[in-house]
C-alpha cells in the first residue's frame, strides 16, 4: 500500500486539503442562498446566485486557459483562492454590520466565479504534473469521489452550522478550511511547471486560437467534448425538472427531495469506488460511450414514469452510478492525449465548449415545463393516454419533458457513439515532469 501512495502522495495531500476548502465554500454557498431566500422569500433570487457564479465560467474559460499556461501554476492556485477567501470575509463582515443585500451576493458570487475560472485550468495541470500517468484513473477517480461527497455532506451540514450559528458559523468554517489548504499548498507542495512553456510575447488571442486549433487537429477529442456538451444539456435540463417534479407530486415534501438528492450522492460516491478499483478498460471511449448510455436510457425515464419515492430512488442510482467511472476514463484520454504546455489552453477551450449548455439546460426546462408541459397536461381528459402514463395534477407536466429528455439523450448516446467509432484514437502526449518532494 505505502508503494503505491508514494507516486502520489504529494497529489493526494492537495486533493485532500482542496477537496476540504471545497467542501467548506460549498457550505458557505449553500448557506448564503438560505439566508437569501430567507430574507426575500424570492426563488428567482436564490437561483440568481448560481447563475453568477456560473457565467464568468462559461464566458472566460477559453482566456483563461491561455493565461494559465503562461502564469505559475501553484502562484496562480494561490493568488484565487486568497481572492475568494477575502470575497467571503467581506460577506462576512457586511453580515455582521446588517448592511448585506442581494446585489452583494450577486457581485460576491459572480467574482468568485471569476476566481474558479483562473483557477481550473492550473489546477488541471497542476494535477497532471504531480500524478505519475498510470495513476490516471485512480486519480480521476478520487476527485469524483471528492464531488460526490460534496453532494452528500454540503446540504447536511450547512443546515446543521446555519441552523446552530447562522450563516456566520458556516463562513466561519468555510475560512478554517480554506486557511488549511492555502497552507499546505504554499508550504509544503512544489509543483513543477511543464517543460515547454508558452512564449510571453505570444498575444492572449493566438494563445487561444492555438488551443482551438489542437482540438480540431485532434477530431476524437473534439467529438467527444460535443457529446458531453449534448449530455450536459440533458442533464442540467433533468436537474431544474426534478424539484418541481418530485415536490409537486409529493405535496411540497422536501424530505422525499432531500432523499433522491442524497441517493444522487451516494449512488456518486458508490461509482467513484468502482472507477477507483475498476481495471483499465481496453477501450476508453466505447468505456465512456456505454457508461453514458445506461444513465440516459434509465434516469429520466424511470422518473418520468414513476410515481413511488423508492422508484425515483432506483432512478437516480441507475442514471448516476456509472458517471464517475465515464468522468475517470475521459479525463485519462485528455491527460494522456494533450501536451503538458498545452493542457491549460485546451482545458479551458474544453470548459467553454463542454459546460456552456448546462445553464442553457436549466433556462430550457423551467420554461417548457410553466410555458408547455404543465399547461398542456392541465387541458387533458384524466382518462387520456398523456395522464395515464404521466399522471394528472401539478407534476405531470415535468413527467412528461423527463420522457422527453429520456428519448434525446438516447438519440445523443447512439449518435455520437456512431461518429466515435470512426475516428482513430488520440496519439499520447509525452509523459509530464513529476519534480520531487519540495
């Protein structure tokens, strides 16, 4: 055991102590959109938050990346995450004087996206540059399993911390571990820079151009992005219909909501074991392909035609247990495929290109289901084929798109699949510098 940690130790000490920090911010993000909702009592609002913090994602990525090859990766790491610690002690502080208002949050928000952005991209290649290749997978997989236990842990105890202490006790953690992952980074983690480095005097715009022009040159790579583009489509669209689904066919039961999203967690987590012990697979991208079928060809349609919380369960077990192991595959294909001195630029191309469609998803859903689902299923006969498969009431109409989206995302597997499969795989990049302990 002590063998195979050494390749990686200093990479897990990282992973442990950002997965911690993570942990606490999305405790405080949590935490915040309570308090908001709280003291607006406006959904829209609450919801706003998330859209901030995802636009300059969205938007900036593709520059990002290119910034980052050019910048010190562990200064860069650093300089974010001091950044966004300061954006919540400000929170802090204008919660403590009274003064905290919605357009604060919204700002906050919105400039810690910023910092996450910056930061992703270096992160990615900072990770590249401190795991051996053959820890790939393994490693793909601790970071899905870091996710998953996100999912499951964020909600529980920043109820419990806002509940006991207020917003304040949840930022006060939230500083705690930031504070033990900015240490560790800055005292006890060197990270080497890739060999090549990018050319200083190389203009913001080329350095883009130059990882857009990677990607075309590598065709498998490309496509693949494009599928996870169209999955995220499907799956953000799923996200924003499973509230209102659930919530309107249980009578407004949040415990039945808090039960599906912790099975959401746990089937993660459970997925995340498999891709961590699971052998090579021979061929990664039919891997990907096949894990990405069975989640679209269940989920949505289990939940759609279900109406029993144990079936919306199963649902979401089926449709989540395989994404750890589809997201471990993909990231070794991107790791083992893109040059370290250009893995800052390709990344942030990929984040644009990938992770555009999920807010476009979450927009699509809420207005098909109030402007076109629900209105249509309110007008039909209780004895209609629409209400005997979907049920009649308020949920019905969300029902409905989860079929509809079923259907898509099993058109996107089978299409994708078919345009996969003639395309040769990507040639290895060199292996990355691992450095030593510093």
């Amino acid at each position: 055991m002590k063998d195979q940690i050494k390749p990686i130790r200093r990479y897990l000490l990282v992973w442990s102590t950002q997965s911690l920090s993570a942990l606490g911010s999305s405790m405080t993000s949590y935490a915040l959109s309570l308090w908001l909702y709280r003291n607006t009592g406006s959904a829209l609002k609450a919801a706003l938050l998330t859209v901030c913090s995802y636009a300059p994602y969205v938007l900036m990525s593709i520059f990002a990346g290119a910034l980052s090859d050019k910048w010190n990766k562990k200064l860069t790491m650093l300089i974010c995450d001091l950044f966004a610690a300061m954006t919540t002690v400000a929170a802090f502080l204008l919660i403590e004087t009274g003064r905290l208002e919605a357009w604060h949050l919204f700002l906050i928000n919105a400039l810690n996206g910023l910092m996450n952005t910056v930061q992703q991209p270096a992160s990615e290649v900072a990770a590249t540059q401190l795991i051996p290749k053959e820890y790939y997978q393994k490693t793909g997989a601790l970071r899905s399993l870091s996710r998953s236990m996100n999912t499951i842990l964020t909600p529980v105890f920043a109820t419990m911390l806002f509940t006991s202490g207020g917003v304040q006790a949840v930022i006060a953690v939230d500083l705690i571990t930031f504070s033990a992952a900015f240490l560790v980074l800055l005292l006890f983690i060197r990270i080497p820079e890739p060999k090549c480095i990018t050319d200083d005097k190389v203009s913001l715009i080329s350095s883009v151009r130059s990882g857009l022009s990677w990607l075309r040159a590598n065709p498998l790579i490309l496509r693949l992005i494009f599928f996870l583009s169209g999955i995220n489509l499907i799956a953000s669209a799923n996200s924003a219909a499973l509230t209102p689904l659930i919530l309107s066919k249980t009578a407004d039961n949040e415990s039945i909501l808090g039960t599906v999203n912790f099975c959401i967690g746990a089937a993660t987590f459970a997925g995340s074991l498999i891709a961590s012990y699971a052998r090579p697979p021979k061929d990664r991208v039919k891997a990907i392909c096949i894990s990405l079928f069975i989640s679209m060809s269940t989920e949505n349609f289990i939940l759609a035609f279900g109406d029993r919380p144990i079936v919306w369960c199963i649902g979401v077990v089926l449709g989540w247990l395989l994404i750890p192991l589809m997201g471990a595959n993909f990231d070794v294909v991107l790791r083992s495929s893109i040059p370290a001195d250009m893995q800052g630029r390709v990344y942030a191309c990929r984040n644009t290109l990938q992770f555009f469609t999920i807010p476009i998803g979450g927009l699509l859903s809420g207005a098909l289901i109030d402007n076109f689902f629900e209105p249509l299923m309110s007008v039909q006969n209780d004895r209609s084929i629409l209400c005997t498969v979907f049920g009649s009431g308020k949920g019905s109409g969300a029902a409905f798109l989860m079929a509809v989206l079923g259907a898509a995302g099993v058109a996107v597997c089978i299409v994708f699949t078919l345009l996969l499969t003639n395309v040769k795989d990507p040639e290895p990049s060199a292996p990355a510098a691992n450095g030593q302990n510093g």
